[in-house]
C-alpha cells in the first residue's frame, strides 16, 4: 500500500492544466508517446521521478486506456520550491580572497572579492551593509569542440 496521499483527478488536472501541460517538477511534458511495433500502436508515458535529473519512458501498453489510467493513477504532479543561486549576506558570507557575484542596492550586480571580515572589495570597498547577497561566480565559458 503506498504511503502517498491520493489526489482527485480534478486537482491533478487542474495542476497539469496551469503547469501548460508540464510537469510542474522539471517542466517535462506528461505526454504520452505513441509508436508503431509490429503495425500495431504501442503507447508509453514520459515521466520524470522525484529526485533524478532525467526523463524515463515507461508505464505502456498497447491500450491507449491502460496508459491513460495508468498516468491518472500512478502520477502525481508536484512543485518543487526552486532554491536561488543567491545568498543573503546575513545567512553566510563566501570564503576569503573569494571572487563573487554581488547584489546591492536597487537590483545591481556586479563582480567583487570578499576580504574577510564582512567587507567586499572592488572599484570601491562595500560592506554586508550595503550588499544584499552574493553568490559564486558561473564556470567559464569554453569553446566547443567539434
């Protein structure tokens, strides 16, 4: 017996709807794939389970309605609270000698190096006064090899 709380299928739809038809997890459709085995169509959902960072297709047989019961039973759509890349100077600072990504005042960004001390330094000195939040700076970018 599955410890999962059971939903109506008026909600599971009401959330498919406004996700436009996505998953609300990680935005992958819950679509059913059809495809032709042995002249004979052959259906599948794609899904994606909590936790994994890739699509799955499973879930088929050939009876368009065994599937269709199938994702209405077995599919719970959910949302997951996105974390921010950003931190808040009052929740932690980065690591000394550490170039960041900084937040300040009226929505700027730009780069700086924390010194220690709650003092980041720049073109000018700011303090965790003045910035808001930080976070670490992206990977470069590098050229593709063909």
């Amino acid at each position: 017996m599955s410890s999962r709380k059971k939903i109506s299928s008026k909600v599971r739809q009401m959330v498919y709807e406004k996700c436009n038809h996505r998953c609300a997890y990680c935005g992958c459709e819950l679509d059913i794939i059809v495809t032709m085995v042995s002249g004979e169509p052959y259906y599948e959902i794609k899904y994606k389970p909590i936790g994994k960072n890739h699509c799955y297709i499973g879930y088929s047989s050939y009876y368009l309605s065994v599937v269709v019961r199938y994702k209405n039973e077995y599919f719970t759509v959910v949302e997951e609270e996105r974390k921010s890349p950003w931190t808040l100077c009052s929740e932690g600072l980065p690591e000394k000698d550490t170039d960041v990504l900084v937040s300040l005042p009226h929505g700027q960004v730009t780069v700086m190096r924390y010194l220690g001390d709650g003092v980041f330094g720049g073109i000018f000195k700011r303090t965790t006064e003045v910035i808001d939040a930080w976070m670490p700076l992206p990977e470069p970018y590098k050229e593709r090899t063909k």
